[in-house]
C-alpha cells in the first residue's frame, strides 16, 4: 500500500516532500507525486502518515 497526492487540490506548498521520511515525494512534471514503490505508509517511522499529517489541504494525500 501506499499513498497518493489528489493534484487537483495540491498547493505544491512542499511540506509534505520534506516531512516524508521515505523520500518517496518529489515534483515531477506539474505538480508533486508519491513514487508508491517508496512509500511505505511511514510504517515503523511514525504513528501518522507524514505527508497527511502537514498537508494544508484537507484530504490531499489519501491512500492511493
Ligand atoms: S505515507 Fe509516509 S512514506 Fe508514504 S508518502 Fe506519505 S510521508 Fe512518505
Ligand atoms: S503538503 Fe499537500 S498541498 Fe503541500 S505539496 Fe504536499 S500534497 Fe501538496
């Protein structure tokens, strides 16, 4: 499993690229995307998905 970005409601604020601790976001093309072969759901890091957890957009990383 893995996590995705909803692009349509992405700020591209970037917190989520820095607080992930899978380095599994990036910004590629147009806007920031999850590399779901590294996301690991933040499983044994931390009790809360990260990039959930500083989003400023309701809802914007969701499982994918
Ligand atoms: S759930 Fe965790 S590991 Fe996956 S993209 Fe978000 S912060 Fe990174
Ligand atoms: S934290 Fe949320 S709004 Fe900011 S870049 Fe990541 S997905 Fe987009």
């Amino acid at each position: 499993m893995a996590y995705k970005i909803i692009a349509s409601q992405c700020t591209q604020c970037g917190s989520c690229e820095f607080a992930c601790p899978s380095d599994a976001i990036s910004f590629k093309g147009e806007g920031y995307v999850v590399d779901s072969k590294k996301c690991t759901e933040c499983k044994g890091e931390f009790d809360t998905q990260q990039c959930a957890s500083v989003c400023p957009m309701p809802k914007t990383c969701v499982p994918a």
